[in-house]
C-alpha cells in the first residue's frame, strides 16, 4: 500500500530543467569549455562534489565546477526573471487527488530549502505538502540515497510504501538505493537500458501517477 508520493521538484513540479540546461552550457562555454547539452543533463540533481569530479574527468583540472555554477545560478536566477515559473501539467490535479486519498506528499529536491520553498510558493502550491526536503540538509546529495531516506523518517513511513516520482536518472537511483519506488515523468530525457529496470513504473504526466496507487 501507497502511503506517501514524494516529488523531486526541478523537471517534476516545475518546467525548470530547460532553463538550467541552458545556462550550464553557456555558463561552462564563458569559461571556453566545449560544453554539449549531453554534459548539463549529467548534472540533473546531481551532488556537487560527484558532478565537480565528473566534469573534471572530462574537461581536466582546469574545470572549475563551483565557479561555474556560480555563473549558471546567475543564468538561471535571469532566465526565470524573463520567463516566469512554469507548472508542470497535471500538478494541482494530482495534489488534489493524493490529499483526497489521504496520501501523505513530500517535496525532496536538490535545490537549497529557501529556494525550493519559494519556488513552491510562487506556483501556488507549497501548503500542499507535508514536508519540503533540500539535499542540502543530508551529507550526501543525490544519486546517494540520504535525501529519500530522510525525507521518509520526516514523514513517518517506510521507503517501500512511498513513491518516488523523478526526471533524472541520478533521482532515480537515489531513490531506488533508499528502498521508495521510483516514478519516471521523463522531461528532458526517456528512460533509458540502465534506468529501466530500477523503475516501479513510467507516467506521461503528473496525473497518470494514479496508475501506481
């Protein structure tokens, strides 16, 4: 039995991946780096310290992750400026619908907490979830299963009756890795051969969830 939904929150609730795509290729390619849309979706919800590791076994030493990131936060903070919070379809409806079951809702995301919840505020639904979880808060941040482990305990209930929905492959095996059962709502990518099998199921939208309950 289903107890809880668990969301990641860029690519997920909020149609903000494309954003950070864009800005983590002209961020790294200011800093002369040949830098494709293949190497920003490696960086989905990925923890700083493996993505700085990752893109230095690519680029060389020379790649300096942090202040890179630093120039992509800015990118980013400017391209919501212009083009506004966008909700993922299906959000309110599958909100509305887990809160009428009684199924718990929690939001564990790789963003920092007051960034989240702000984001969360501004699209209108943030009252709507019993616990807001930033990967800041946990040692380890995802594809490592700390954020879902403790999101869990936070709530109250087993990592195996709660759903995990995510985008990213490094959300899935994250929440794969702390027992919950992973959702994909593909965004910017599909499943693909290594993601599949740690996948309880693949939902078009936010609402198609309701298969899984």
């Amino acid at each position: 039995m289903i107890k809880a939904v668990i969301f990641d929150m860029d690519g997920v609730l909020i149609d903000t991946e494309k954003h950070y795509n864009a800005a983590w290729c002209e961020a790294a390619r200011r800093a002369g780096f040949d830098f494709t849309r293949e190497h920003a979706l490696m960086l989905r919800s990925c923890d700083a310290k493996i993505a700085s590791k990752m893109m230095k076994d690519i680029f060389g030493e020379q790649f300096d992750y942090f202040a890179i990131r630093e120039v992509r936060r800015d990118l980013v903070a400017k391209r919501l400026a212009k083009y506004g919070l966008e909700k993922k379809p299906g959000i309110d409806e599958i909100l509305a619908f887990l809160r009428e079951k009684g199924v718990k809702t929690a939001v564990a995301t790789a963003t920092s907490f007051d960034l989240a919840v702000e984001h969360l505020v501004q699209i209108g639904v943030k009252e709507q979830f019993d616990r807001i979880v930033s990967a800041k808060q946990v040692e380890h941040g995802k594809p490592a299963p700390d954020i879902y482990c403790y999101v869990c305990e936070q709530i109250g209930e087993k990592p195996q009756e709660c759903i995990a929905v995510e985008d990213s492959p490094n959300g899935i095996q994250s929440a794969y890795a702390a027992g919950c059962k992973p959702v994909m709502v593909p965004d910017l990518t599909q499943p693909d051969e290594e993601i599949m099998p740690l996948l309880y199921g693949v939902a078009e939208t936010l609402i198609d969830i309701k298969q899984f309950l």
